[in-house]
C-alpha cells in the first residue's frame, strides 16, 4: 500500500536491468538528475542491479533500489552475482522487490532502460500492475541497439513489440535519427511506431564540487584512455600501452582509466608496466570521470554511450576503438559518427600494431572539433527528457490516456 503523499509531489520510478557495467546505471543517473534539476517537485527512485552504484553521488530528491546482481556468461546463461543460490531464485527475489517497491513508492511515472519486460520478464507484472492503475510507461532507449539482423531475432523471442504496444505510451530514443534509428529492421506496427521520439544525446556538466584527483607523474593536459566498465576492454588498454613503449612514443602523456570491473590479475600487469613509463598513468575508477574528460587533450574509448555524449559534450578529439563483440552497437555508432566528423575511428584487426596506434595518437591533435561540425538537435537530450516528462505527469493527473489493460504477454530470455 502506497503513502499519503504531498498533492504537489511528482514521483519518477527509473528501472535499470543491468548489474555488469556502468552504461546502463550512469545514463539512468543523468536522466535523474535532469528531472529533479527541472522540477523541484519531483523525486527518482532507480532501481538497479550494479554492484558499484553506491560508489556515485546523486542529487538531493534521487535516491536508489540495489535489487540482487546477476550477470550473463558467455554462454548466454545468467548466473546470480554474489549470492551462492540459483539464478531462478535470484530472478523471483528480483522481480518481488521490483514489484513491492512500486507500488510503495507509488510513481506517477516510470522509465525503463533498454528491455522492454526486464531480465527475463522480471517487470512484466510491475507492468501489468501500472497499466491497471494508469501510470505511464516509458521505455528509453541509447541511439543504437545492435544490428538489426541480430536485435530483430533478440525481440521476436522476447516477445519486445508486443511489450512495446500493450505496456507502453511512448518510446524515447536518446539520440537522433541521422546518426541511427536503433530499430532498424524490427517490423513495428504503426502503433508502436507513432510513440517513437528523438531526444538528441545526454549532455554532460562537471560536478558543483569534487576532490582533485592527484597524480605522480603527469598532468593535464593529458589523453584519456578509458574503457567503461572495463570488462572488457583489455585489448584497447593493451594497444595503446604498446604505443607508448615503442621507440617513438606519442607526444602526450596518457592517463589510463582501466575501469572497476577490469581483471585483477590484468590490472596488476598493466600497473606494472605503467610503473616503467615516464608519461603514462593509471587509476582504477573515478565516479567523476567528466572532470577527467574536461580536463584532456583528447580521448581514447571504446564509444560507449555515455562516453560519446561527453565528448560530445566537454568538445574533445576522440579516437574510438570500438568492439564488434558480442554486439556491434559500438562500432555502429563509431562509424556514423566518423561519417558525420565527429570522431576519428580505429579498427581492431587482431593485429594491433603499436606503430598504427602510434601514429593516430599523434594525429589525433589535428583532428576537427565536434563542435565544427552542425548537427541540429545534438545534444538536446536533456531539455527534451524533462519536457517530455512533464508532459505525461500533467497527462496523468488529467488522465487523459490509458486503455483498460491487455492480457499478459509470455516472454522468454
């Protein structure tokens, strides 16, 4: 049973499926905080998996659920996290604390990140539970999903366009339709297709307040060379070391973000052979990486969502080394961009020549801006995300939409 509750207040539930990463957590943070920075009636409450979210500020009236982690092996199965039970188990306590969250919370308005039903269909009762009573749904989506050959099979077994059309009023696209429509090649009835909306990118702004960040051996301006999470970004983290242990190393000092879910064992090797170079360093993780992004000469990533919108953002050179594994969003993305002048591109041949790398880092300084480049709309995300939902908080207290709730939908992971 929900609270009694200030009649001005305005209530905003974020669901966020994923516990490996930090995509998926950081972008439903900046949404969050763009709407509590707009509204000063509205509260957010994310729900999240991610073992680090504590390790992040929020804004005051943001505040965050940890549901039980789960992360995805290799093999495509799901095994829990941290808890020594099985994933079923894991999933079922998931989907109660879900469930009984929102509906003591009691949100005017909930967003959900990416899948459509959740983890395996873990929302599709909280869904089920918001439609009967008239809360609006809205799912947001990053600018690219994955190929199409490969996102249109992933739906159609997840039954995600049936989703789209019973449980939710409007899609947010976060990001523009000349860079990438990310379902492209799903075959979507009109009627899902009429709540599709671009944004434009997040932009991003440094912290009010922050600890300097103090380091031995260089200073700004630097390249940055971060790779998220850095599950898996050991290669690119590689490649560019080699770079600066050839003869002729790049003329910049470097500053490696090696990233809070990198190997321990490949930590250790790489701060090892950081210890032998005059001009490079390395830190693990910085909640605050765009202080560190404003403060470079340029950027080297994997192109990341939330990476790109920085240096889209804070201006920067980037070079984007993107992977193609398991999904292709990355590359997708990189090669649109590279296409619209935005960034430079670097692909991975397996190879990996210190000397290839070399030489892009030291071109990478005469590269345009983003800036010099026009796009209309680019980094409107967040105007945009706060009109769009003061619009469904006024429609719901109206309540001016709402059809009476459809059958339940069976999925499949």
């Amino acid at each position: 049973m929900a609270f009694r509750r200030d009649a001005r207040s305005k209530r905003i539930l974020i669901y966020s499926h994923d516990s490996f990463g930090l995509g998926h957590l950081r972008r439903c943070r900046e949404i969050a905080h763009t709407l509590v920075r707009d509204d000063k009636n509205i509260s957010v409450l994310i729900l999240s998996g991610s073992p680090i979210i504590g390790s992040f500020d929020f804004r005051s009236r943001v505040d965050f659920v940890r549901i039980p982690g789960v992360i995805k092996l290799r093999n495509g199965d799901y095994t829990s996290l941290t808890l020594h039970i099985d994933v079923e188990q894991t999933l079922k306590m998931r989907a109660s604390i879900i469930e009984h969250t929102t509906k003591t919370f009691d949100p005017d308005l909930m967003i959900v990140d990416k899948e459509p039903l959740g983890l395996r269909g873990e929302i599709e009762s909280t869904l089920a539970y918001l439609k009967e009573k008239r809360v609006p749904c809205v799912l947001g989506l990053r600018d690219v999903m994955d190929e199409p050959e490969l996102l249109a099979p992933e739906w159609e077994r997840k039954n995600a366009v049936h989703a789209l059309d019973a449980y939710y009023d409007a899609i947010w696209i976060y990001g523009l339709p000349q860079i990438c429509d990310p379902l492209e090649g799903i075959s979507l009835p009109p009627s899902v297709r009429r709540k599709m909306t671009y944004t434009g990118y997040l932009p991003r702004s440094l912290p009010e307040s922050i600890p300097s960040l103090h380091l031995d051996k260089i200073q700004a301006p630097y390249l940055l060379v971060t790779v998220g999470g850095g599950g898996d970004g050991e290669a690119i983290i590689d490649w560019v070391l080699r770079a600066y242990e050839d003869e002729t190393p790049p003329p910049l000092p470097a500053l490696f973000v090696l990233g809070p879910f990198m190997n321990g064992d490949l930590q250790k090797n790489f701060r090892d052979r950081i210890a032998a170079l005059e001009s490079v360093e390395a830190i693990t993780f910085d909640a605050h990486i765009e202080t560190l992004m404003a403060q470079a000469a340029g950027v080297v990533c994997m192109g990341g969502y939330n990476t790109f919108c920085e240096i889209l953002s804070f201006d920067k050179r980037a070079l984007v080394v993107p992977r193609t594994t398991p999904r292709k969003e990355q590359y997708i993305r990189a090669t649109r961009a590279q296409g619209h002048g935005l960034v430079s591109v670097l692909l991975d041949d397996g190879q990996r020549d210190a000397g290839a790398m070399a030489t892009a880092l030291r071109n990478l300084p005469q590269q345009p801006l983003p800036s010099e480049q026009v796009i209309p709309g680019l980094l409107d995300g967040r105007k945009n995300v706060a009109k769009l939902a003061d619009l469904w908080l006024r429609r719901r207290r109206r309540g001016l939409f709402r059809l009476p709730p459809r059958q339940a939908i069976k999925t499949s992971a």
